[in-house]
C-alpha cells in the first residue's frame, strides 16, 4: 500500500512539475499588465448584464436541478438585477484599475454566478465557462499587486505557476470534454455522414450566419468536409499531450487553437472571441508593463485613462438600466457582421501575441551559490 502511494505521489509531483515547467509567467509583473488588458476587453465587450431578466414572464423560470436559483420560486424583483449588475459593473472596473483587484475579481465572480443561475433559468447554457475560470485562477495570481490604484498585498495564496497550471489544465480539460463528444459521433469513416456540415447547416439556415466564407462551404467536396472532422476532434483531444511535452510545444497548440478559431469564424461564423483572452495568459505582456509603467508616470496618461474607464462605465451603465439602449459594442442588436470582424481582429492580435512568445527564447534563471557553480532554480511544485 505504501508503494503505491509512493508512486501515486511520484507521478502527481512530476505531473505538476512539467505543467509548471509549460505555463511559468517568464515575468510575475507581466499580469498585472494582462489584469488591464482582461478588464478593458470586459468593459468593451463582454462584460454580464442580467438586468434584461426584469422583463422576463415567470412561466419562463425553469432552472437546473443544481442551481441556486431553485432556491427562488421565480425571479426576483427588478431591483435585485439592478444591484446586481451595480455590482458586476463596480467590481469590474475595481479590478481593472487595481483597487483591491484579488478582493474585486472574487466579487466580480460571486456576482456573476448568482446572475448566471438565473441566466440560465431558461433552459439553456453557454459556453462562457473558460472566461470566469481564467479570473478565478488570476485572482491568486498576485496580478493586483502592480499598476494598481490599491496594491494589493503580498499574500502566501498568491502563486502565478499554481494559477496559470490550473488554468491550463482547466483548458485542457474543456477541450477533451468537447472532442470526446464529438469523437463518439464524428469519427464513423463515413463520408454521407458529417459533424462539420450538421454544425454548418444547422448556423446557416437556422441562425442565419451567412456571412464571410460561409456560402462557400456548400461547394466542398465530401473528403474535405470529413478531414474538417477528424481534425477538430484531434485538435480538442490533444492539448494535454502538448501541455506535458514542453513549453515551447504548449505555446504551438494555443497558436493551433488561435488558427482554429479563426477557421471557424470564416466558416461556421462562430468566432468564440472570449477564449482569446484564456489563451493569451500564457503569453509574456512584459513589454506591455513596461510601456504602461512609463506611461503611467504621466498625467495626462492618468486623465486620458480615468476618462476612458469613465466613459466605457457610463455606457455600460446606460445599457444595464435602459433595456431600450445599445450603448455596448457587442450588444445583441448590434449587426453580427460586426461581431466577426472584430473577433477575427482580436483573434488575428492573440496570434501575433502568441507567434512572438513562441520565437521568443526564455533564459535559464539560475543562483550562483558561494564557491559553488551556477546551478538551475527549480520551478515551484504542487
């Protein structure tokens, strides 16, 4: 019994170790930097409201069995969304600012999950999952600690390794969970059947997504379409393998994933455009922080900035409490062409991002002991 614990707490350790290995920020401050990046992306485009509930009938209200909205007989008075979307939008900007940022992203997520059961009253769930597990993971991250109006303090649950390994696993496993299914269904070696092409045609004559490349799909041939299939299920099922091999090799598949994402938008018009921001937090934003460093010894960077922040509140604020607005850039009556566009843009920038981190080599970190040759610091462990 002993020794299968020894070697169950073996394969655990060295599990652990080439996870951290794989996903080390090369610069702790460099989060800080993607703290910002993370929240003006929220503010801009995808921050929650829930106040659109208010004008919801209560026949409607069908949660989950597991939800803490059963724990309500229908849904609650308007004011309750109100506050709650005061307080996603008040921890929002908290957190891209720095004020506290480790106490106002756990906000941020207590508020959004409470928002979320209801949300998902009526009989559907999104895919929004990767987004609030990227901020719970960066929350003990230490991301607060720089470029913050209120640093946060230094704290022995800060650990950007454990962090961005968690996160990484988190991703790994959302994929595998995804291609499973599809392998189950798509991998039958029979050409008059195809999973791409029920995706496709169910987006574009049920969902209307006809635009960009989609009207060409029609026109491909029968062997393309079931490449398209075992490739999407190998790509899913694959990122742990990249993940344990190296992290040169781990930066290559979220380069893959960014590639694939881009196809899809093309093609299916389905441009996912939160995961953006989950795979670039394995990228270096060290010279993002250096900029933003100099740049916020400004004053005028400091209004400018304040202004900004100001101004893309305001507009969420106005969309949250007036149903009859479109203040936000993703709003759901904005045109769906737009949405494309931009996710192609953003994904097209995570590339770039994610190309250079990959081309860029990381130095060894090592300690010169006394009278002793330099010897390698080893990554923290789990």
């Amino acid at each position: 019994m002993k020794t299968l614990y020894a070697w169950t707490n073996k394969v655990n350790t060295l599990f652990w170790e080439r996870v951290c290995l794989s996903t080390t920020p090369e610069n702790v401050k460099a989060l800080s930097a993607f703290r910002i990046v993370v929240g003006l992306f929220m503010l801009a485009i995808y921050v929650p409201s829930f106040s659109w509930i208010v004008g919801a009938p209560q026949a409607l209200f069908t949660p989950p069995l597991l939800s803490l909205a059963n724990l309500f007989g229908g849904f609650p008075a308007p004011t309750f969304f109100y506050l709650l979307d005061g307080v996603v939008l008040l921890s929002l900007v908290c957190f891209t600012i720095g004020v506290k940022a480790r106490i106002s992203t756990l906000v941020f997520l207590f508020a959004c999950l409470i928002g979320l059961n209801f949300n998902f009253s009526f009989g559907k769930i999104d895919h929004s999952i990767l987004i609030y597990s990227l901020l719970l993971c960066m929350s003990f991250s230490g991301w607060g600690r720089h470029l913050a109006v209120l640093p946060d303090k230094a704290s022995r649950f800060d650990s950007p390794s454990k962090s961005l390994s968690l996160l990484s696993i988190l991703l790994c496993f959302a994929m595998f969970s995804a291609g499973f299914e599809k392998a189950l269904s798509w991998l039958d070696f029979d050409p008059t059947k195809n999973g791409f092409l029920g995706w496709f045609n169910d987006g574009y004559y049920t969902l209307d997504r006809r635009y960009l490349f989609a009207d060409y799909v029609n026109y491909f041939p029968p062997l393309l379409l079931e490449v398209f299939d075992y490739t999407a299920v190998v790509f899913e099922l694959s990122p742990l393998f990249f993940l344990l091999h190296s992290r040169k090799a781990w930066r290559l598949w979220l380069l893959i994933a960014c590639s694939f994402h881009v196809t899809n938008t093309f093609l299916l018009n389905i441009p996912f455009i939160a995961n953006s921001m989950v795979y670039l937090a394995f990228t270096d934003f060290t010279w993002l922080y250096e900029k933003m460093s100099n740049l916020l010894k400004q004053s005028y960077v400091k209004t400018l900035g304040t202004g900004a922040i100001v101004l893309l509140l305001i507009m969420r604020g106005k969309e949250a409490y007036y149903l009859d607005t479109s203040a936000a850039l993703l709003s759901p009556s904005d045109k769906t062409e737009l949405k494309l566009y931009l996710g192609l843009l953003l994904w097209i920038f995570a590339i770039i991002l994610i190309a250079r981190s990959l081309l860029h080599r990381r130095p060894t970190a090592t300690i010169r002991e006394p009278n002793k040759e330099i010897v390698p610091v080893l990554e923290p462990q789990f």
